[in-house]
C-alpha cells in the first residue's frame, strides 16, 4: 500500500488525536488498563485543542496517510528536553497502526523526522517490537531509564541513542 507523508497542520488536530489514541490502545492494552484507555477516550476533544497548537510549528510533525487520507501514522521530533541530552535531536515520538506494521511506513517516518542525523528518544521497557524497530535504524539504550508520570502509571522508559552515520 502507498502511504503519503506530510508536514500535519493544526487542521489535522481531530484525525491525529483519533488516531494516536487508537495507536496508544493497539501497542500499550498488554501494559495498561481499560480504564485508562477510556479516561483517553474522554479526554480527546481536549486533546484536539491542545493538539491545534503543538502542530503549529516548523519542527516535523509528520502524518502519514492511505489512499483513503485517513491518518494511519504519525511522527514528531526537535530539540532536545533532556537536560542531559546525548545529541541535540530528539524523536518526540513514532506510531503507525497495526495494520500498517511491516510496510515501511515506519521507516519511511523516522527518516521524515530525524533523516540520518544523530538523534535520541525515549522507548517504553517492555515494548520489545519498538525496541527492535528502533535498534534495527542504529538506535543502542545508552543505559539511562526514567519512569513515566502517574497517570501513565509510572511506566518505565530507556532512553536510545543513534550516533552520526548509522
């Protein structure tokens, strides 16, 4: 299937919210528990408004779309928040639905996002299909770990770090 990749604009708030909610539900429902996915639910027509604005700048904010221009993916990055960070470029983040797992697509976003250049990002622990993704495009855990904020239920992250050229 051929995919279409494009800067999104805030326009696209309602369709990238849909669509990242559906993503969180189909990679996280092993990790997390119903109630949370229904507290996401809930919270989408506030998430599209907050969602306006963070697509409203030149960094990537990436969509893929089908034939059909229903957004099938998604992928951010920018500047570093660590404060620590090992490279200046930072993948925000990387989702395609499940049914586009195996296509390329994924691929195709992470070079849209970052390219070649020497990045970092966050990867939940247990998320062994991302790991591998990741690792597969020369990103290595550089030994540092976080836990995510309560809501998230304190779900533990490692950071992955690509160097220049792999």
């Amino acid at each position: 299937m051929e995919y279409r990749i494009r800067q999104a604009t805030p326009e696209d708030a309602e369709a990238v919210v849909r669509m990242h909610t559906l993503a969180h539900e189909e990679c996280y429902s092993h990790l997390l528990p119903a109630d949370f996915f229904a507290a996401r639910r809930a919270s989408i027509p506030e998430r599209i408004e907050r969602r306006r604005s963070y697509l409203a700048v030149p960094e990537p904010r990436l969509i893929a779309l089908d034939p059909g221009d229903q957004v099938v993916g998604l992928a951010d990055a920018g500047p570093g928040r660590d404060p620590d960070h090992p490279h200046g470029l930072e993948l925000y983040s990387l989702y395609t639905l499940r049914h586009a797992h195996g296509t390329g697509l994924g691929r195709a976003l992470l070079e849209a996002a970052v390219g070649v250049a020497p990045a970092y990002l966050w990867v939940l622990e247990d998320n062994p299909r991302a790991r591998a993704f990741y690792g597969k495009h020369g990103f290595r855990p550089d030994g540092t770990h976080k836990l995510l904020p309560p809501d998230w239920y304190g779900l533990p992250e490692m950071r992955m770090v690509r160097e220049a050229g792999q």
